[in-house]
C-alpha cells in the first residue's frame, strides 16, 4: 500500500509498503480522509520531536523512524477480527478513529486521565497500525478506538472530530461549566482556536473574542467569534478591557504557543483570571510575571483529550448531522451544535501531493489555510 512517512524534519516521502496485518481485537480501516494537525507540522519544521529516533523506540509500539504520519482519520472497515466481529463490528462500517495509544493499565489511566499516560503516543505518530495510520491506504486499530459513524454523517468532513475533541479537553480543563456568562479571549485562530471556538459555541458560551494576526483565519473566525482582533495593529488587552468595563476577560485559551499571546492574553485577563494552554510551543514558555503574579492568575493547561472528550464529542458531530425526521427530542438539542466546523477544511489533496500540496503549503502560504485534508482515494477528489 502507499503510506506517507516521516524520515526527519522536512523530509516526507510516500512510498510502498507492505499493507498490515490482522491482528486480535483488530479491524483493519481502509483510509478515506486524514487530516494534518499541527503537530504533524511542528514534526515537519523542527523534529523529530514526538516522533521517536531510532534509539528511542516508542515503549508501546516499538517503533520508530521513519513512521507513517496521520493521526486525524476517518474511513470503513474492510477486515474484521474474530474478537472485533463478537463485539458487532463488520466490513463496511464508517468509523472515527480515536488515535492515542496508552496502556491501559497504569492508575491514571484507570482513573480515565489517560492522556497523560506515561506510555502516551499517536497512531500517525509513534507507529502501532501495522505500518499504516492517517496518511496511507489502509491501517490496523483495535477496535476500541473506532466509533461507529451512521450513514447520515459525511465522511468527508468526520475527520474534523479529533481536533473538536481537542478543544473539547480544553473546556473541561478549564475549572468552569457554564460558559454563558463569560467574557472569553481565545488567542490564535488556527485549527485549535477554531475547535475551542465551536466547543464553546456548542456550549452556548457568553463573549467571544479572537486574536488573529493572519487574513484568512480572521475571515474563518469572525463567523464565530464576537469580534477579532489584529494583534499586528490592535491592543488587544485594551480592546478587551474596553469591552468588558474595564475588567478584562474572564478567561483565555491560548492556541498559539508564542510569546507575543502568552503576554497579551494574561494582559487582557482579569484580576484571578484563568489562563488555560491549549497550544504546542516551540521554545520554552516564560511567563510574564507583571501579570501572572500581579493579578493572581490561575494558570491551567490542557493535553489532547480523554475517552470521555472523544466519545461526547462524536456523540454531538453525529447528531448535528441527522436530518429532522430521525431526529429525537433529546438529539434535537444537539442538533447544530458544529455547524459550520467543515469551513476549516481549505483544502483537500491527494496522499501522493502531501508533501509539496500539503505541509509545503501550510508553511509557505499560511494565511491561505486552516486545515487541509488528504486522501489516498482519487475517486473521492472527483466530487
């Protein structure tokens, strides 16, 4: 089969490789649409980070460079295990994958705080699909981390469930469950920005403010957002100041991972604020104490998401996408709940064109894009 691996900062190649195997408790899902995750890009920039070297294998999978990359994916199931087919699963079946692997075992994984198993790691990461993940033809995944998808969902747009589940941990980690009366800045609308945007939509939250320096992801946020700010050309700290009399926000979600937000966003907060990272950084996170410590600020972070996250999160994309007559009184209140998440999606491309069309042009024409999505499947380009 055809698979996208990575071999070493901006080297991806697509090459052929032996299609995996069937393994106990497995499915094996043929790939429809992977979407690349800034993770994946911060691997292509400055890794391997993530990725583990040759003398680091992955303390699950055993693997290590050069990997397939992948790790937000949707497709159906062609093969079936005998374990997997008791359970109910069978050849056919749409499915989101949950990638992350953990063992399952450990107390904080039993705890259900299984993002931050020590043993942590990604499908289209850290290996463990039996060559395959996001970015290839085909993959093997426990059957645990399939959810079924009905017919009335679009695959194409499916794979936008693991970034929602994404932004979904961050709410939860944020200590706050009603959202509606808050004064709310979120700082970067990228992918991340954009999924906390619509999980905070979902949840009917109060204020919502954007700071976005790039034209493109301006237009995408502004749907959702109350306003957006140019941090460029604005000062955003006064700008939500002065929509908050004088106050600041009550709560930031950092989804940039530079310096310039970090100081802006604990700037914009109010006094015992919250600041919750969403973001990946670069380089090591200083925090500007003259607000930090001033204010008392209560500094959270948020990593990836947890069963919990995923499964509710698949739970609201399915029932937002059923059509009126199937809907219950119970789902109808779901209904809508991410509505518009596909407009993220700025690009679709074929597996063989992710190097040049998809990371390429990620890095060399940013403000163009949010997400793009690959396929190994030509036919589903034709529509």
């Amino acid at each position: 089969m055809r698979a996208a691996r990575f071999y070493n900062k901006g080297d991806i190649r697509v090459e052929e490789i032996p299609a995996p195997s069937l393994g106990p408790n497995q499915v094996i899902v043929d790939i429809e649409w992977g979407g690349i995750c800034g993770s994946d890009l911060h691997e292509y920039l400055v890794g391997p980070l993530v990725i583990n070297p040759p003398e680091r294998p992955h303390s699950l999978t055993g693997e290590h460079i050069p990997v397939t990359l992948g790790h937000e994916f949707c497709g159906r199931i062609s093969q079936v295990s005998a374990e997997a087919g008791e359970n109910g699963w069978k050849v056919g079946d749409a499915v989101m994958v949950d990638p992350r692997l953990n063992c399952q075992k450990c107390e904080v994984c039993l705890r259900g705080d299984d993002n931050v198993c020590s043993k942590w790691g990604f499908l289209g990461l850290n290996g463990g699909g039996g060559g395959g993940a996001g970015f290839a033809e085909k993959c093997a995944v426990q059957s645990r981390m399939c959810y079924l998808l009905p017919e009335s969902v679009k695959l194409e747009n499916a794979a936008l469930i693991e970034p929602l589940a994404v932004g979904r941990h961050a709410l939860n980690n944020s200590g706050f469950e009603d959202f509606s009366k808050l004064n709310i800045l979120v700082v970067g609308g990228g992918p991340v920005g954009l999924s906390v945007l619509h999980n905070l939509r979902a949840k009917g939250a109060g204020k919502l403010y954007v700071s976005e320096p790039t034209a493109k992801r301006q237009q995408q946020t502004r749907e959702f957002a109350d306003e957006v700010f140019n941090p460029l050309i604005t000062n955003v700290a006064e700008e939500c100041r002065a929509k908050t009399n004088g106050a600041g926000v009550d709560l930031v979600f950092d989804c940039a991972g530079i310096p310039a937000g970090l100081k802006n966003g604990m700037d914009a907060l109010r006094i015992k604020g919250t600041y919750v990272n969403v973001a990946g950084w670069e380089q090591p996170m200083v925090i500007p104490l003259q607000f930090f410590m001033m204010k008392e600020i209560v500094l959270r972070t948020s990593m990836a998401y947890n069963d919990k996250d995923f499964r509710d999160v698949v739970e609201d994309f399915v029932a937002g996408q059923y059509s009126l007559p199937h809907i219950t009184s119970v789902a109808l209140t779901l209904l809508g709940k991410f509505e518009g998440a596909e407009k993220m999606i700025t690009s679709r491309i074929s597996l063989d064109d992710l190097a040049v069309k998809g990371f390429d042009e990620l890095v060399t024409k940013k403000d163009d894009h949010v997400k793009i999505l690959a396929t190994p499947k030509s036919s589903l380009l034709a529509h």
